[in-house]
C-alpha cells in the first residue's frame, strides 16, 4: 500500500511510504535524505484502509460539528452593525433591546438581509454546501474564506444602496 502527495498545511511532506504493515517512513521534500519511521496501531492501519476504500465517509456530520462551525468568519462580522446583536441576558424582550427608529430598522434589515444573501450566493457560487463543508471549506481554510470574502466584497462594492447602507452603520470595507 502507498500513499502519495500527502501534504501538510506547511507543505513539509509529501509522500508517505508503508514500510510494513504498521510502520510508515515520511520523506521530506527539503531532504529527502532524512526519513522519519512512524507506528501505528492496526486499528489505525484497518481505519485508514476502509476510508481509502470508501468504506467509510470523512464527512463530519452536523452533530459533530463544535458550536463555532456555525459562526461568521471574523471578516463577515466586521460588517454587522451593533444594532444588529440581540441582549444576551435572559428574558430580555428583543423589542426593549433595539431602539432604532421604524426606518432605521427597515435599513437595518435591508443590509443585513442583502450581506447575508451576497455571503450565501458566493459559498454556493464556490461549491460550498452544508455546514460540514461550510467549516472546513471556509472556517479552517483561509484561502477558500478570502476567496469568498473577496467575492462578496466584490458584489458590495457594485451595490450602490447596500454601501450606502453600511456607511449610515459606521462600517466600510476595508
């Protein structure tokens, strides 16, 4: 069995040899003079060899997600107003936490509403679908969440209203 073009976030290694049946030897691609021997347990050897398989799925379902897979990425929420957050103590009415004017709120939905339909187009647009792939696609993957990031700015900086919109809530783009 081999296993080939493993890379790490770094890029360190590249390959991965199987020496036997629980030994592994990783070669560097900064020297591939110098090699590392790595044991495994057979269940880890068995696991391996029926997600190669297909046997078994490495999605991660829903359930298994921690709570901050369901977060916005930090950029996203740079561009929520404070109006928008709700109390966080208990039983406070959300009416008795947003003191906005009837048109203020009407503005505030209208941006917000239009940021989140712009985030949701661009990660369908980038082939991001469910909350699994939303986590590791965009949450733990910075290069697919700039992607979309830019994207979505992109979208911003052609919507005349919605930058209007976030300058009258004191946000911008950069």
């Amino acid at each position: 069995m081999s296993i080939s073009n493993i890379q790490t976030v770094q890029g360190s290694y590249t390959s991965i040899f199987v020496q036997n049946n629980s030994n592994y030897t990783i070669a560097s691609p900064r020297s591939t003079t110098e090699s590392y021997t790595v044991n495994i347990s057979e269940t880890a050897l068995e696991l391996s060899r029926n997600v190669e398989a297909g046997e078994i799925s490495t999605e991660i379902s829903d359930e298994d997600l921690p709570v901050e897979a369901f977060a916005f990425p930090e950029w996203f929420s740079k561009w929520i107003p404070d109006e928008a957050n709700v109390s966080d103590q208990l039983g406070v009415p959300l009416s008795s936490n947003n003191s906005l004017s009837s048109d203020r709120s009407d503005d505030l939905g209208e941006y917000v509403n239009t940021l989140l339909q712009y985030f949701q187009e661009e990660l369908k647009n980038n082939g991001i679908d469910g909350a699994g792939d939303y986590y590791t696609s965009v949450l733990k993957n910075e290069e697919t969440s700039e992607a979309v990031h830019q994207a979505v700015k992109d979208r911003i900086s052609d919507d005349l209203r919605t930058q209007k919109l976030m300058q009258s809530f004191r946000k911008s783009l950069q």
